[in-house]
C-alpha cells in the first residue's frame, strides 16, 4: 500500500518534474541575416545593394556584415557565432548575350545549414536591379511567410511649382521610391491615381478641361480613356477586386455621392443616397462591401456599404475626422487617416474590437495607402513644407522616410502584386 | 472353603458314627436282656410314626401271649437260652465284626485322620498359601497402590513439572514473544524512521531537484525567450512544439518538431531560437539534470517583449 502510494507519488512527482515547457513570450527583434558571396564586381555590388536596402526597409532584418577580410565564402560557425539565423549566398556569373546568370542559396543557419532556398536566374544587365528586388521578395517570403512587396510599385502626383506655372505628373516608382518614371504629365491638377487590380491600369482624375475627369490610363502604352465626365465632381476612383468596376464619386446631382461604373458595359449605378457628402470608395478584398468617407454624421466618418444589400454602417467613433479608410487583405483591420485632435495621421483600427492604432506621429500626413502584402503603409507627409513619401509598417515599429524630390509628393498609391 | 465344609460335615459324621458305635458295645448286655423294652423304645422311638399301625394290633398280641405262657415256658426258657447263645456267638461275632470294623474304622479313621490332617495340612497350606497369596496379594496390591500411588505421585510430580515446566516454557515463550515483538517494534520503529527519514530525504530531495528544475525551467524559458523573434502577424492561437535533446553542457544535440503550428515561420522562428540559446542553462546536478535530457518545449506566441 505504501509503496504503491510512494510509487503513485514517484509517478506523480515525475510527471510534475518532466520538463514540458511553455515559452508564449518572444522578442520583436530584426530577423539576423548575411549576405555572401556575390563578389566584388559592379553588378554584384548592386544586386547585393537593392537587396540589402530591400530587407532594411523591411525593418523585420538586420544585416550582418561579413567577416572581413571578406572571403567568397565564410563558414557557418562563424555566422552563427555572429548570431546569424540565416544567411543568403549567391554568384554572379557572365553567360552569354551579355545576359547574367545569377545562382542563390538561403540557409538556416541557426538549424545547422539546412538550405530554405536555391534558385537560379539568368537576366539581362538591364533587369539585374529588377532581380534584385525579386530575390528580396523571395527571401522575404521564405523568412517571414509574408509575401514580400519589393518589387511592387508606388504610383503618386508630383507637383513641381514653377516660375509660371505649376506642373503635375503622376509618377510611378519602385516601391521604395526610387527609379521613378513620369507616366503622364499635365500643368493642370491631376488626383487620385488608382491602381487596376492587376496592376496594367491606374484610374486618376484630371482637370486638364478644367473640371474634374475621370480617366483610366495604360501602364505600358500610356493609353487613356475616360471614363466619366459629368458636372460637378468626378472624382476618387476605386477599382472592384475583379477590376471589372470602377467606383467613383459624382456630384451631378448636387451632393458628392458613389455610384459604380460598369467597365465593360459602361452602366452606372448609384450606391450612396441622401444629402450628405460621400467620397473616397474602397473596394473590400472579397468585393462585398466597400468603406467610403461621408459627413452624414457631422464630421467625416468611415462607413460600410454592402453592396448586396445597400446598407450602410459607420465603422469609425474614435477621433473627429476619419477618411480614405481602405481594408487589409484580412479583412481584419482597416487603416485610414485619422485625426485625434489636430494633428492628421495614418491610423489602423482593428474590426474586432475597433481599437484604433495611431502609427505616425508628424503634424499632417495625408493619402495612406496600404501595401498588397497588408504589412505596410505608403503615405504622403511633410517635411519642411515639402511633400514626402513615407512608409510605415501597419505594426507602426518600421517607419521610413523616403527622399525628397524636387516638388511634393501626394497621394501616393501602392500597387498590387505583379504576376 | 467349600472343600472345608464338606470336610467339616463329614468328620463330624463320621465322629458321630463312631461314638454310637461305641456306646452301642459298651451297653450291649442290659439291652440284651431286655429287648423288648428296646423293641418297645424302638418302637416308642417310632410312636409317634406309627401310632395307628399299634392300636391295630394290639388286640391279637395281648391273646397270643395268654396262650404261650403257661405251657412254653422252659422251651422259652431254652430258646431264651439258645438264642442267648446264639446272640453270644453273633455277639462275638459281632464283636468281632465290630472289632473288624472298629480297626477298619480305626484305620479308616486313622487314614481319615490322616487324611483330615493331610487335608488340614493342606488346608492349613492351601491357607497358608492362601494367606500367604491373600498377604502377597496385600502386599502386591499394595505395593501396587503404592506404586500407584508413588506413579500417581510421580506423574502428579510429571505433571505438576510439565506445568511447572509448560509454565515456564510460556513464559519464556511470551517473553521471547514479547522480546520478539520489541525487536519487531523496534524494527518497525527504525524502519519507519529509516523510512520516514529517507522520505524526508527524498522528499527533500525532490523539493531541491524541484526547485533546481523549476530554476532552470525558468532560466532555458529566459533564454530561448530571449532568442526567439516572433514572426510579424503571427496567430497568436497558434502553438508548436519541440523535443528538445540536451547534452550535459546544455549544448542542443536535437530539435524535433513534434506537432507543427501548421505555421512554417512560426515553427521555424521557435526552432532557431532554441538552436541560437544552445548551449542551455541545465543544473550540473546529475539527477536534475537527468530530466532536462529530453524536454519539451510548447510555443505559443503570446506576448512580445522589446
């Protein structure tokens, strides 16, 4: 009896000795990563670069120089003993038609070299920088689980002020704002561009009659069509998910409200009624509702539509100004401009619980636009009075700051994936 | 006794016989002359028998003895003499058979006598002997009781030893008992505070090894929460976990994936910090440290710190 007590006891106590562990907390720390191996030539340096910016502005990696003296190759001790988790490596080699052939390893340092990643590309000279970006978006993936968004596209309106005039361009980037490429420019205001859901078309409005039209312009061939110009305003285009709708705001009727515009078959249809403004549609990612700004409650507010059922609700409470609200991917969260007291900043609210998030904390930021990934955030803000680029991840722990052009940059907005 | 008896009647029969005899010889002349008055004795002897057969005939003698008297009387008084001759001669005769017979009865009675003190002797012998049986009899059945007796008393003794001896034996038997039962209670006493002891011991012991092991639980949890990245927009509700092989240095020899969150990120991000934290804080304590061997390891991406 004793003894099987003390056994039922031994048993007991062995099982509440048996080290099971439960660890629920973590660090919120850059994802260590080296690069090696891609040489020392000028292409190697600037593939290594686009992607060594790349993870950096990520701000989810910290790159760890290698060792010097540089060697092609360093062991994996001493990259863990750097505290690397993971380390790309990579060779540039000439191949013919002045093409390149560019080999990539990832591995996991960290579980003893086991390779995540091995990939082989051959490139023109000319495409190495976009390679570049792809490699990031690769190695971001296979280390975050998150589709990478470096070689998406930012396109916004770069208004250059003149002695004579002003001259406005809409402008399309790299994601990280540099290599921008003028697509369209005007000395009357341009507004609003919005990207096609698969990226060949962006929606913007223009006042080169000096009013407000709607036009849909080709990425590739600069092609446009227009596609609504009625009295009053026509403005804040907003693409369906299928690309098939374009949700516009319209004012011929007296108050700015939203009706759809069927592309193909050119119907339109109104979506909002009632004397109060609405404006700025965005398409949720399942196309079922959309969020638009409105002042039907006194001051601009978020609100729902469903668009099955014409219903309306208001989404945002906190603050007393709240626009150009747009859903992550998720559907989880929504991130808008809002404003608390003075200042006008990128807010994100969580649907579940309507929590808002302030991420930015400068004086007027303005046009948040949400990544395709849902991790970042591209707006416009100022700096000394010029009109910046700026991004923030929707955890509002990366915030970048991206350089100054000549002129100020509005109303960026963030492509979709390609391909 | 019974031979006695018969002995006795006989003897005093034959005594009897003898005396009459005797007497019978000495008176012989006077009945001799006077028959008739023994014949009537005789008969008066037998009077009372035969009183009826007298009265009967009476009357016929009374005439017969009228008749004879007168004229017989000298052939009586010849007849008388004659016979008295004759009685003579048979009394001689008699005499002489008498004598015969008295020696006969003389050596009868001398054989008897013999006899008798051949049968006394015997008797006295047989008596004697009976005595002597009867006595050695006593004797015996005395001897006999009292060797009973002395048996009895012997096994009075027996017994009284055998309890006496019984009593001690139980008394040796319950003091070994109680001895017994001491040293068991002692036994029990010391191994239960053997027991009680090593208890305490071991209780103690767990408690230290407990403690030590809750220490460094505290101290790997530290150190692989310390190296473990969350990934950004991780699922909290998400969970994986590892089997986690150590060797005596802490070093990490093994990481097992044991059931995936389904997040390979999630999973991968747990796996390297368990990795990066190698070598472990594991207690220098062999028997600790016998449990952090193989240990298992939960994640779950709760909170975030930093």
């Amino acid at each position: 009896m004793i003894r099987l007590l003390l056994i039922g006891f031994g048993l007991f106590s062995s099982s509440v000795l048996a080290v099971n562990l439960e660890l629920t907390q973590g660090v919120n720390k850059a994802l260590p990563i080296g690069i090696e191996g891609f040489g020392q030539s000028a292409e190697a340096r600037a593939l290594v670069g686009v992607i060594d910016g790349d993870l950096h502005l990520s701000g989810q990696f910290k790159l760890i120089p290698a060792p010097r003296p540089w060697r092609d190759e360093t062991s994996l001790a001493i990259w863990k003993d750097l505290g690397v988790d993971s380390v790309l490596s990579g060779k540039i080699t000439p191949a013919e038609d002045k093409r390149y052939k560019v080999d990539i390893e990832l591995v996991d340092v960290a579980a003893r070299g086991v390779p995540l990643l091995t990939q082989s590309y051959q490139v023109e000279a000319g495409e190495l920088h976009a390679l570049a970006h792809h490699i990031s978006d690769e190695v971001y993936q296979k280390l975050t689980g998150i589709r990478g968004v470096f070689s998406t596209r930012i396109a916004y309106v770069l208004v250059k002020r003149k002695r004579n005039h002003t001259q406005y361009s809409l402008e399309i980037s790299d994601m990280d704002g540099r290599h921008p490429q003028s697509l369209f420019i005007s000395t009357d205001p341009l507004m609003s561009p919005a990207w096609s859901p698969n990226g060949r078309e962006i929606a913007y409005v223009s006042f080169e009659k000096k009013r407000a039209q709607v036009f849909i312009v080709s990425v590739e061939t600069g092609e446009r069509r227009l596609v609504t110009d009625f009295p009053g305003i026509n403005g804040a285009p907003a693409w369906s998910p299928d690309g098939k709708h374009l949700a516009v705001v319209l004012s011929k009727d007296g108050t700015p409200k939203l009706y759809s515009v069927n592309l193909v078959s050119g119907h339109m249809k109104q979506l909002t009624f009632g004397h109060a403004i609405d404006t700025e549609p965005r398409y949720a990612s399942d196309g079922q509702s959309l969020l638009f700004t409105s002042g039907r409650g006194g001051s601009p507010q978020v609100y729902r539509l469903d668009l099955a059922s014409g219903d309306v609700k208001r989404m945002t409470f906190e603050g007393n100004y709240n626009a150009r609200a747009s859903y992550t991917p998720n559907l989880r969260q929504m991130i808008m401009l809002h404003r608390e007291d003075q200042n006008f900043n990128i807010g994100v609210q969580a649907l579940d619980t309507g929590r808002v998030t302030v991420l930015t904390d400068s004086e007027a930021d303005e046009s948040p636009s949400l990544a395709p990934n849902g991790r970042f955030v591209i707006y416009a803000t100022h700096v000394r009075d010029q009109g910046v680029l700026a991004m923030v991840s929707l955890d509002g722990r990366v915030q970048r700051a991206f350089p100054a052009r000549d002129g100020d940059i509005q109303e960026p907005a963030w492509s979709p994936f390609f391909g | 006794m019974i031979y006695d008896k018969s002995y006795r009647v006989a003897l005093a029969s034959a005594v009897v016989l003898h005396g009459l005899l005797f007497l019978a010889l000495i008176i012989h002349p006077e009945s001799s002359r006077r028959p008739v008055l023994h014949h009537e004795a005789k008969r008066d002897s037998t009077a009372s028998e035969s009183k009826k057969l007298d009265e009967s005939i009476k009357e016929p003698k009374i005439i017969h003895a009228v008749s004879v008297n007168s004229q017989e009387v000298q052939e009586a008084v010849t007849r008388l003499k004659t016979a008295r001759a004759e009685e003579r001669r048979v009394e001689a005769n008699r005499q002489r058979q008498l004598k015969n017979e008295a020696d006969a009865a003389r050596r009868l009675r001398i054989t008897e006598q013999q006899r008798v003190q051949q049968l006394k002797a015997e008797q006295a012998r047989l008596a004697e002997k009976r005595r002597q049986d009867l006595a050695e009899n006593k004797k015996l059945l005395q001897d006999m009781n009292k060797q009973k007796e002395a048996e009895e008393k012997r096994i009075l003794a027996m017994k009284q030893e055998q309890a006496a001896m019984r009593k001690q034996q139980e008394a040796e038997a319950a003091k070994l008992a109680k001895l017994k039962q001491e040293e068991k209670e002692r036994e029990a006493r010391e191994k239960e505070q053997a027991r009680l002891e090593a208890e305490r011991e071991e209780v103690a012991n767990r408690a230290r090894v407990a403690g030590i092991v809750d220490k460094y639980k505290a101290l790997i949890l530290g150190a692989i929460s310390r190296q473990w990245i969350l990934p950004d927009q991780v699922n909290s509700q998400l969970s994986s976990r590892f089997k986690i092989r150590l060797a005596p240095n802490g070093g990490v020899l093994d990481v097992d994936l044991i059931r995936s969150s389904g997040d390979p990120i999630l999973d991968r991000s747990a796996q390297a910090a368990i990795y990066k934290a190698s070598p472990l804080p594991v207690p220098e304590d062999p028997a600790a440290f016998n449990l952090f061997r193989e240990i298992t390891l939960t994640v779950r991406p709760e909170n975030v710190r930093g």
